[in-house]
C-alpha cells in the first residue's frame, strides 16, 4: 500500500555520537520520535529503519581515501597528523569508535527515504538523521563526516535521472552540498542562512550563483543577525516559490537545520518556532503542486536540544502528514514527565513559543534582507521577464 | 609573493604597426583592458588601454563619418616609456605602483625589457581574498588589542590550546587610536570556548552586535 509519508530511524542513528560534551547530539533524534510518539502522532507502520551505506554509495561524493581514513580512524588506527590532513580528530569532528559505520548509517537512512519516494511506495520521505551538509568530498568539516544529502541527490541523479532542487534553512551555509553541484544543471541548490560575516562557515555570498553548465543554479539568501520569523520567511517563501516555478525540478529535497531559533546558541538569527510551522507546510505545499508530492525531506544542524530541536522537527512530520491540528493541544505530559530531570532548562508545555519582544532596527534588518533577496533572484526574474 | 607567482605568463599583445581596429577587436575578444605593444623579439616598447583606443575612437553621434581613424598604426595611440615590474619583485611593491600612477595594468619586464607576463589589478585583488582565507570553511573572530608587542602571542596561545587550525589572519587599526584588530578565521564551527577563554583574557571580541545597543 502506498504510504504518504515514512519516518526513517530507529537507535541505531544515535551512534553517530563525538562525545559528551559535543554541540552535535543525535539524542535529538530520539527525543523527536518520543515526541511524536507520545502525541500519537507517529504510528509504527510508518516508521522504517534506515539501510548502511555501501562503500560505492559513499563513492559517489567521497574520495576513497578518504573513507579508508575515516574507517581507520574509528578503529584506532590512524595518525593524527594524517587524521587532521583529513579534518577528522579536530575539536569539530573527533574520532570516536566505529564512526565510519555510524555515519553510513546516517547516508543509508538519507537513502531509505531517497528510494521509498522514488520507487513509489510513499508520497514523502523524512530522515532526520541526515542533513550533515558541510561534508566534503575528501574532508570532514563542522560536525559531518559524510555528506548524506549529496551522496543522495548524486545517487538520485544516476539511478533515476532525476532535477533536484535542494533546499536548505540550516542557519549555517549548506556549503558542501552546494560545492558538490556547483557546475551541475540537473541540481539547483537553495540556502539561507545567517551571513558568514561572522559565522561558520563564511561562505554563501548571494554572488555564489554557480560554474559553468551550472550558473544561476546556486542560489544564497544570507541573512543578517537578529533576524525575525517575518523577514526569514518572506525571503524563503517567495525564493522557493519563484525558484520552483522556474526551475521545475522531479523532486524537491528539503534540509531542516533547526539552528536559526534565538534560543540556539551557536548562531545569531532570532526566529521563533513559528518559522518551523512554516518552512515544511510551504515544502509541502509546493512538492504537491509542482512535483507529484515528491518530497524528501532531513534533519540538520540544531543545538538547543531540548526547547528548540523535538518540536521544531516534529513539525516536518506534522506538516508532512497534514496532522498541524495537533499544534493546538499542549506538548504530551508524558513526554515532559520522561524528559525533564535531564536538561538544566525547563521544557517547552506548548508548540508555540510565548511571545518576546521585538528587536530593536527591526525594520532595517528586514529592508537589507528584501535587497539581499532581490539580488539573489535578479537573474532568475530577468529571464522569467 | 613574488610577481611571477601571480601574473599572467601568456598575456594577449600587439605589434605597432596593427592598427587601431585590430587592438580594439583583442580586447573585445579577449574581454581585457590591456595590450602591451612588442616588437618581434618580445621587447616591450609600449602600452595601450582601452581607454586610449577610445579616445581614438569616433564619437557614436558620428559614426559614419571618420572611421578612417582606426586605421592608424597603434604606434599612433601607444604610451611609452611603460611602468613595468619584475618577476622577483613583490606583490605589494607592485600594488603601491597602481595608486602612484593611476594605471591598472604593470607589464612584467626583464632585463632589456623582455616582456615575460603581465599584473593586472584585478590578479592582484583575487589575491588578496586568498589571503583573508574567505574561500575556506571557518569562524571569524576579531580581538580588539591594544598596539603593542606581544598580543598577537597571547591570544595565539589561546588558539593553540584548544587545538584549532587558524587559516588566516589580518591586522589593521582599529579607529580607536592606539588600537589594532585582529582578524582570526578558525576552523571550527563552534567558537563558543575560545571566544570565553579570550575575553577571560581581558580582551574584547566583537561580534555580532544585538542591534540598537551599544557596546
């Protein structure tokens, strides 16, 4: 029976673990599905467990000595100084043991999802394992060994020869996915994010537009610090659609980093989880309208674990499943009971977030971002005339 | 850096008896702004821009008119003696020399003035966003410090310590006087426990500044 939509994970994913005190903590994941579960809002019959990888999977982004590196590296057996030549067992991406078999986990789940969609058997497709963007082809870099979300959309180019259009809302740059298909036609890459004047990982310029074949297909909406949900969503909403609508891809492939929050400590944007109600109903939205509903959506980047990362990626879910009837009841009971003695913070009771006041030159953040949009899409307004 | 590590070793030339219609189809074709003159054996006797050839150029109210003007020998428009460098010499020497004499261009001479490349402004500022390590994955963090010796030690230290590759690294003044910033891009995504460790230091980071509120 075709499904509408499937729930990739199962504990496994949570292997994918540097140590204690690392910002990237794939409990996340778990603390989602509990979430969902306990909101009777994820039965059984639509979660499936993610495939590994293979070696020629990965091979299809990574260098092979590269992998051979990683697989050393998580059983002990690699230099340090040729670790470091690989970006791996730095403060960013430390070695930990069996991290090449975590990590082929997190591009089989990515994959599970890819095929689930494009064999038919479901409508959409949500891994929240995935989403680690910043991988590159020879070199680990903030928080990603492999990058799943390239190795998938290059995987689905090959096996079904498909257009992608690759969306991402990570508040970092999704500088590897970018760089993989920077010269490709049959890929446009979509990122907004915070300006790398500051932030990791500085790339994501809106003069980022693509090489080659490939130019105007790389679009870069970097907005400034302390911007709101109004302004990041009138930038990602109206980019999306008019990208959509001009490139017509098969398959829309969405990247849900849920750092942009002001709660999140790692970056400067100030959105509230309104954006996150948003972002995946407009995925959705226009998957149906545009691309017979494909739609393959991951996780990403999200750092304030316990307010923020459950709720923000449960409303992919929610969105994908058409259950946002759900927002109006309180977060399950059972759920903050289970949770609560764990984090230094208080967790959130309601979907929403309580109001707060605004920033202050609100109005001049928004007016730069609507010029950044604006120079983002000049070339594509000018062709559709 | 060295001159012959950035210049472009093949650039596009002319002689000086091709005229002035020819010199301003290579530019047109090549997309440049630039030819230097040579005769056969590669000796540089001139230059020519796009500006001289415009000067040269009929007004577009009177096109039909006078086009026999294209048709002078570049000899005609050339400019000599020509502001050269050489290959040995450095980046920044060269740089000084676009500012002092208003060119954008620097013919790469050696000895009786065999042109072995060309510098153009524009090779030299790609250059330049090389060095500010713009092009590679990374944080940026910039320290306000005092100007005197030993800062850039201490806050290097800090660096070290926390096992983070520093990619590149600016100074410049601060418009406090007697004040400098230093420009840190570090590969890490999370800056959070350096940025503390510096400002225990005593030191001021500057960051995004939650706007409205002075700091």
């Amino acid at each position: 029976m075709r499904q509408d939509a499937i729930f990739v994970y199962s504990e496994k994913q949570l292997n994918y673990k540097f140590n204690d005190d690392h910002p990237f903590n794939h409990l996340r994941l778990h603390l989602t599905y509990d979430l969902l579960r306990m909101a009777g809002a994820l039965p059984l019959s639509s979660v499936s467990p993610p495939r590994v990888a293979t070696d020629e999977e990965i091979g299809l982004i990574h260098d092979r000595n590269y992998i051979n590196a990683v697989k050393a590296a998580g059983e002990n057996k690699l230099d340090e100084a040729i670790a470091h030549s690989y970006g791996i067992g730095t403060e960013d991406t430390p070695t930990f043991p069996h991290m090449h078999e975590a990590a082929a986990s997190l591009v089989g789940g990515t994959l599970t999802a890819v095929d689930m969609v494009m064999e038919g058997k479901s409508e959409h497709a949500l891994n929240l394992g995935g989403g680690l963007h910043h991988g590159f082809r020879g070199k680990a870099s903030g928080f990603c060994v492999y990058n799943d979300s390239s190795i998938a959309i290059e995987y689905m180019r090959r096996k079904y020869g498909v257009r992608v259009l690759y969306v991402d809302t990570d508040a970092h740059h999704g500088d590897g996915v970018q760089w993989s298909f920077y010269d490709e036609p049959s890929v446009c890459t979509f990122s907004i994010h915070e300006t790398g004047r500051y932030l990791f990982p500085g790339t994501g310029s809106v003069h980022e537009k693509g090489a080659g074949k490939g130019y105007g297909l790389s679009i870069n909406i970097p907005v400034d610090a302390f911007t709101e949900d109004d302004s990041f969503l009138e930038c990602y909403e109206t980019a999306f659609k008019e990208l959509v609508e001009f490139y017509k891809p098969d398959v829309i492939f969405t990247q849900n980093g849920a750092d942009a929050h002001y709660y999140d400590p790692l970056t400067h944007l100030a959105v509230s989880i309104q954006t996150y109600m948003k972002i995946p109903q407009i995925a959705h939205e226009l998957a149906h309208k545009y691309c017979n509903g494909k739609w393959i959506a991951v996780g990403g980047g999200g750092y304030d674990m316990w307010r923020v990362v459950p709720r923000a990626w449960g409303l992919v879910w929610l969105a994908m499943t058409n259950q946002t009837h759900i927002l109006k009841k309180p977060i399950p009971k059972a759920w903050i009971e289970k949770w609560e003695d764990v984090p230094d913070t208080d967790l959130p009771v309601d979907w929403t977030d309580p109001a707060v006041p605004p920033v202050p030159r609100r109005a001049e953040i928004q007016e730069k971002n609507l010029r950044t949009l604006e120079k983002a899409l000049y070339h594509i307004r000018l062709e559709q005339g | 850096m060295l001159v012959e590590d950035i210049m472009i070793k093949q650039p596009v030339t002319i002689t000086e008896e091709q005229t002035i219609q020819e010199a301003l189809e290579l530019l047109h074709q090549n997309k440049i702004r630039h030819l230097p003159v040579i005769k056969e054996d590669k000796t540089l006797i001139g230059i020519v821009s796009d500006r001289d050839i415009r000067d040269a150029s009929p007004s577009i109210f009177y096109l039909d008119d006078n086009n026999e003007s294209l048709l002078h020998p570049v000899s005609r428009i050339m400019k000599y003696p020509v502001i050269t460098t050489h290959p040995l010499d450095f980046i920044e020497e060269a740089a000084v020399l676009y500012g002092e004499n208003d060119i954008s261009a620097l013919p790469v001479v050696t000895e009786d003035d065999q042109l072995r490349g060309l510098l153009t402004e524009t090779d030299v500022l790609h250059t330049l966003v090389k060095l500010t390590g713009a092009h590679e994955p990374s944080s940026h963090i910039e320290v306000k410090v005092p100007n005197k010796p030993g800062q850039l030690a201490d806050i290097s230290t800090i660096f070290k310590e926390h096992h983070v590759n520093v990619t590149s690294l600016l100074v410049y003044p601060h418009s406090d006087q007697g004040w400098n910033i230093l420009t840190f891009r570090v590969r890490t995504m999370d800056p959070r426990s350096i940025i503390k460790h510096i400002q225990s230091k005593g030191y001021e980071v500057q960051g995004p500044r939650f706007p409205g509120l002075q700091q």
